[in-house]
C-alpha cells in the first residue's frame, strides 16, 4: 500500500514547503515511536497549524489509534491550553480505495478537546492527488502539501512567491509590520469623525434623547445634496463623509472602519490608504448625486463614511492579485478570502434596509478596488519604503430626508 521512495520523496516536498513558509520542526517526545514521520508547526498568529505524516497502516483501527494517541500526547504536553490548534494528520499512501480513503478522512479523536481543531487529509502518490474535507477556510499549509501530493515544486512556484530563508524572513517582517506599527491614520479619521458627530450634537443637527434631525443644520454643516453640488458646491462631496445621521449609525461606522482601516493602513502604507480612503470616499458621493439627480429626487440627502469604508474594503478584497515582497502570498490569498464573503453579505444587507445608499456603497467598493491596483501594496518596511511603479464590515451610508441609520 506504501511505496516508500515516493513517500520519501512526498515528505521531502512537503517539509521544505511547510519550512518555506516559516514552519519549524516540532518534536513531540511522547510521540509513539517512529509512527508519525515528523511534524511541522506552521505558527501564524491566530491561527496555527500542526501538520504530522504517517503511512496508511493496514488496519483503520490502528489508524484511530494513532489519531487519539497523538491527540493524547499534545493534551498532556499543555499545547491545548493556549489558543485553539488547528491539527492535520496527514495520511500517506500509494493505490488507496475509495471507501479506505473516505474512511480515514472521518477520523478525529474519540475524546473531545476544546482547543483542538482537528484534521484528517489522505494523500494518494499513485494518483498524485490530496484529498480532505470540503472546508471553506483551508489551514495555512494547504497548499504546499498539495503541491508536493502533485509533485510540483513546493517553493518559488510562482512569481509572488519567495523561497528557503528569504520566505521565513518575510513572514518575520510581515508579522512585525503587523505588531509594530500603529495604524495613526485610521485612528485619526476615527477621532475626527467623532469630533464631527459632536459638533452635530452641539448645533442641534441631532438630537440623540427624541432621535430628532434637523436637516437644515444638517445641510449647513455640509451635508450632501444632490441639487446643491450640481449648482457647484463640490466640496459637500468630502463634508458629507464626516457627517452621522444617529449615534448607531456612527457607532457602527466608526466600529467598521478601525476593523479594514487598521489592516489595511499596514498593508499598503499611509499615504496610499489616504487615497484609498478619500478616494472611494469621493467616488461614491458622487455616485450618490448622479443617481438622485437622474432619479429625480435632487433634494434627496445622504451622509456617511460608509461609501469610503466599502473602498477600504474593496482594497483588501483584491490584495491577492498584488505583488509585495513584504506581505506573503498566502496571507494575501486568506485576506482576499476572509473579507469578500463579509463585504458580500454586508451589501446584501444594506440593500434590505430603507433609507440606506447601496449605490454609493458598491461605487465606493470598486472605486476602492481600483484605486488600491493602482497605487499598489507597500513591499518594504518603513525606511525602506518602494512602491511598484506599475498599477497592480463595512458600514452604511444614510439617506436622510426623514430617514436616518
């Protein structure tokens, strides 16, 4: 069932593809044995993984053995007591049935640990295929063990990707970059927004206790109509980001933008997030005025930082398709991965919820989209700052007239 020179050869592939990616040898000394053919700690922050590789053995109860001994082993070593482990035994053979196969891929252990995540994979080298359960969210690792279940090279197999130290080095940096730096501007648009909200409060734009708005002051403090930008007040297309309609509507708002804000401001650097933000910002105010206008409605008004947030949404959703030595390929693809269905879902339900703009919310995510392939990811830590020279929970905007979020 094993053919052991090509599994030598899988395991090889394998281990330099998880070491590529900063993964470290992690030896168990519990380990019965020599059942288990080494295993590797793929430590991202948040998420770690643990691979571990065995041979198909002969019997599937020797195969839950091994799952619930290994198991066993890292409870009593104290590696569950800490963030929860995501665990993939990874099985090994050559010509596998397809009732052994589905067999193995159902084992988990037969005792329940709170922090354990485990996962069972099958790798077939006749076939040169890996099989696991459909997940929507594959552990970091993935990829090289398919890689090298195929026979493709597991590092530098793309033009995105780094190999040996030079990938180790990157995550260092990448992980560095993430815990050093302070998102400065995304606090700042925070606190301004804030200050704004209380100015509202102060003129009696709002009134938090009756949930009264004054549209009037409102319009005064630079709040968007549709009929007063076309007679030439631009500059209420930047005024109306800045501007709440409720106390839930900022709170929700302000919430979205330090949560893409943040991550993004790393990711591209503080310049290039300050045309992100404005930019998509701008986009969609004036979407919003295009659309009342040939609706109809010139008078109708709408405010909110949303239609900039969506932008700073729409970046990270395409960072997969960037190029950074700073920032590693399988980041960008989780990033890319995690945000889409979220900003989807986000743009559903805004669409079901009255009074609230949804054009300039997906003007706002494509012009973000748009904005951050051209200005591109930063690729070096500060000091040694590059940009390519070529391009590469959102909130919500609210219609007022009578109607607030």
């Amino acid at each position: 069932m094993i053919n052991e020179s090509a599994q030598r050869e899988f395991l090889s592939r394998a281990h330099a593809g998880l070491l590529a990616q900063g993964g470290q040898e992690f030896l168990l000394a519990e380990q019965s044995g020599s059942t288990w053919d080494g295993t590797v700690l793929l430590n991202v922050p948040g998420a770690p993984a643990l691979f571990a590789f065995a041979g198909v053995p002969f019997d599937v109860d020797i195969a839950q053995r091994m799952v619930d001994e290994f198991a066993h082993t890292l409870a009593a070593r104290g590696l569950l007591s800490g963030v929860p482990l995501t665990v993939v035994l990874v099985f090994v053979g050559s010509s596998l049935d397809d009732l052994t196969r589905k067999t193995l891929l159902k084992l988990s252990p037969s005792s329940f640990y709170s922090n354990l995540r485990p996962e069972t994979w099958v790798v077939d080298l006749s076939n040169h295929v890996l099989s696991a359960k459909r997940s929507f969210r594959r552990p970091e690792g993935y990829d090289a063990v398919r890689e090298a279940a195929e026979g493709s090279p597991s590092v530098g197999s793309s033009p995105n990707e780094t190999s040996g130290p030079q990938r180790v080095q990157q995550f260092q940096a990448f992980y560095g970059l993430m815990q050093g730096e302070r998102p400065l501007v995304t606090s700042t648009l925070v606190a301004i927004n804030v200050c704004v909200f209380l100015l509202e409060l102060s003129t009696g734009a709002l009134n938090v206790a009756t949930g009264f708005t004054n549209e009037t002051t409102l319009r005064n403090l630079g709040m968007e109509v549709p009929r007063l930008v076309q007679q030439g007040q631009w500059w209420r297309l930047i005024t109306t980001m800045f501007l709440h309609g409720s106390v839930e509507h900022i709170l929700f708002n302000m919430a979205s933008l330090f949560a893409v804000g943040s991550l993004t401001e790393r990711l591209y650097g503080r310049l290039r997030y300050l045309a992100i933000y404005f930019g998509s910002g701008l986009v969609a105010s004036l979407a919003s005025v295009v659309y009342w206008i040939a609706s109809g409605q010139p008078e109708q008004g709408a405010l909110g930082a949303s239609g900039a947030i969506f932008g700073v949404a729409g970046a990270l959703m395409i960072v997969r398709f960037q190029r950074s030595s700073l920032i590693p390929d399988s980041v960008r693809r989780r990033i890319t991965s995690s945000v889409t269905p979220l900003v989807l879902i986000s743009l559903g339900l805004s669409a079901l919820i009255p009074g609230v703009d949804n054009i300039a919310h997906i003007a706002g995510l494509l012009a973000g989209a748009a904005i951050a392939l051209m200005v591109g990811m930063r690729i070096r830590l500060r000091g040694h700052d590059q940009t390519r020279q070529t391009p590469g929970g959102p909130g919500n905007t609210a219609a007022v007239k009578g109607r607030t979020l």
